[in-house]
C-alpha cells in the first residue's frame, strides 16, 4: 500500500464524524386518533442529515470494524406530551413524541429509531387541525 492512501484512510477514519453534518432538525409530527375531533400538528426536532460512510469495495483489505454504515441518530433525546384537542371523556387524550436534543452519527438502533430507506407519506391531517407549538 501506498503511504499516500494509508493516511487518506487514517484522515478519514479519524475525522469522518467531524464532517458530518448530523444536527437536530425542526420536524411537524400530525397526530390523530380516531374518537377525537382534532388532528394536533406537533413542532418537534429530530435528527437529520448527512454522515460520513465507509465503502466496502475494499473489504478484504480493511477490518470488519473500519467498514460501517453510519446514519444521524439520538445522542440525547426527551419525551414531550402533548394534549389531542377535541376527545371524549372515555378517551385518552395524550400523545407523547421524542424531541432531538442532540444527535450524532452511529448505528441504527430500532428500539427508537426508524432505519428503513424509504418510507411511507403518512404525515398529514384528515381531520381539522390544530397547531402545537411545544
């Protein structure tokens, strides 16, 4: 190997999470529930943007452990709750989301996280909608 593509891999593997661009961003959850008269739209953050992968074209030269898929994900996080206007009494009224107080590239972890590629518009309202501004 090259000394020129062995620092070109160091630099990377060294600095990659310091050009990400991982960061909370502002994000309108609308949330509904089939017995209440209103759909809530929610202004959140989550964790969005761009972070630095590693190819695996060269897989046989590199450990296992150099070779990731890294997407934003939760550093820190906290749970909101949010009131649905307009539910029965029989009803429970509360909804509660996850706001970004921090975010950072790493791997996908299910338990909170979506980490499908493509993903299904179901963001909107039927209903009237009210705004929440939390």
């Amino acid at each position: 190997m090259s000394p020129f593509f062995v620092m070109s891999l160091l630099f990377g593997l060294t600095f990659g999470q310091a050009a990400s661009l991982c960061a909370p961003s502002e994000y309108t959850i609308h949330v509904e529930k089939r017995e209440c008269a209103y759909c809530l739209a929610i202004n959140t953050t989550i964790c969005a943007g761009f972070c630095m992968t590693r190819d695996s074209n060269g897989k046989k030269l590199l450990l296992k452990s150099a070779l990731s898929q890294n997407v934003c994900t939760y550093k820190e996080m906290l749970y909101r709750t949010a009131l649905i206007p307009g539910c029965p009494h029989h009803t429970i009224p509360y909804y509660s989301y996850p706001v970004a107080v921090s975010c950072k590239c790493g791997k996908c972890n299910t338990d909170y996280s979506d980490c499908v590629r493509e993903r299904v518009r179901t963001n909107y309202c039927t209903k009237p909608q009210k705004l929440c501004n939390m």
